[in-house]
C-alpha cells in the first residue's frame, strides 16, 4: 500500500476511543475519530477509511445502523467492539457487513494484531491481476474487485476473500472448518454458521450466477466454474 492505512474509530466512551487511537498511532497509522454514528458517517462520506473500528452499543445510531451504513458508502473492513457475545448479535453484524468482533474487555495488543492482520491480507498484491474465473465472473487481484458482467460488485473485504478462496479451488468440497480455518484464520472462535451467512449475503450479490456456489448436503460448499 503506497499509503498509510486510515483506520476510523468510532466510539462513544472517550477515554477508551483515545486509548485505541494512542495504540494505532504508535503502529504508524493514520487516525480518525468518532463519537457515534452520526460523527463516523460524515467521516466516511468526506474521507473513506480503510478499516473501521466500530462500537456497537452508542446512543442514537447504533453500531448495526452504522455498519449497515457503511457498506452503501464503501468497502471498508469493520471490527466490531462490543460488550455482548451473544452468537445471534454475532450473527446480526456480519448479516450487516462486519467482518470480525472483539468482546469487551479486550486487550489492545489482540486488537492491534486483529487490525494488522487484516490489512496484511488485505493489501497483499498478487502479481497475476485481472483473473477470468468464469464466464460472467472477473476478479482484480490487485485491486480486490470482482466484476459481474462487467459491473462492479460491492463486497466487503470478507465476501471478497471468501469468494477468491472458491475460485482458486474449483469443484473442492470445502467444509465450514476449513472455510473459518482459512479465510477467517486459525484465530477465530465465531460459529460455523457464520460462513452460512457471508456466503447468503455472497450468494445474493452474485445475481444468476450465484449457483456457482454450491452447497454440499452435509458436507459444506464449492464452487463449480460454469465456463
């Protein structure tokens, strides 16, 4: 990335909104500041992040509303901080277009990793750049875009990285394990059905071609190429 990554905090209390800023700006990263959903969304609209690091219990709008938002406006990955580690809020968010949580109380060394971890993934480039996987379907390597039919495809950067790990293996069955193992990393303890949502909402962007995707009764998915 020529560019230092801007990563967005959007957070109601204070002292911790500061603290989290304090840690990113000794990692060399470029820092902005919200106080609820209101403040993050006209910093999105002017200046697009690159990361979002998203409370989601704030007064007025929400961190749900706030994600939601988000997404119409950019393709920015969003952590989601919160206190509550009920699976079905879990599960909300990333219906929404989070791409990870971290639970209250957490360590800001966890955070920074999570946040590093990322971008690494994210801004990685690969030298192969347009790549035709399908007859409808292009994908950007470099860019990290996918296009169908030509049109460009708005997917957060988890629908991204799970749709390119479909396409570099074609007619593999790959279970929910080997899908949170690989594509959300070794590190994530979220449910399995969290891949069942991220590829419903996958599964909706990508039109008629969706059936590319296939579920594997009791096995898990692959993807099929229909050229």
């Amino acid at each position: 990335m020529n560019k230092r990554p801007l990563i967005l905090i959007v957070e109601d209390e204070r002292r911790m909104r500061e603290l989290i800023a304090d840690y990113l700006e000794e990692e060399g990263f470029d820092i902005r500041q919200a106080a609820n959903g209101y403040e993050a969304m006209d910093q999105v609209r002017s200046s697009p992040p690159d990361l979002v690091v998203l409370d989601l219990m704030m007064p007025g709008m929400d961190g749900y509303e706030v994600c939601k938002q988000i997404r119409h406006h950019c393709q920015a990955i969003v952590i989601m901080l919160t206190a509550k580690s009920e699976e079905e809020d879990k599960l909300l968010g990333y219906e929404l277009g989070a791409d990870d949580y971290v639970t209250k109380p957490f360590s800001p060394k966890v955070l920074i990793a999570k946040i590093k971890a990322f971008l690494n993934r994210w801004t990685a480039q690969d030298d192969s750049g347009m790549t035709a996987h399908a007859s409808d379907l292009e994908i950007d390597e470099q860019a990290h875009e996918v296009r169908l039919r030509g049109t460009l495809l708005e997917l957060s950067p988890k629908e991204y990285d799970l749709l390119l790990f479909f396409v570099q293996r074609p007619n593999v069955v790959l279970t929910r394990d080997v899908l949170l193992d690989r594509v959300w990393g070794m590190d994530y303890f979220g449910d399995v059905r969290t891949v069942d949502t991220h590829i419903k909402r996958l599964r909706k962007k990508l039109g008629t071609t969706a059936d590319c995707i296939q579920t594997v009764r009791g096995n898990g998915y692959k993807y099929q190429d229909k050229r």
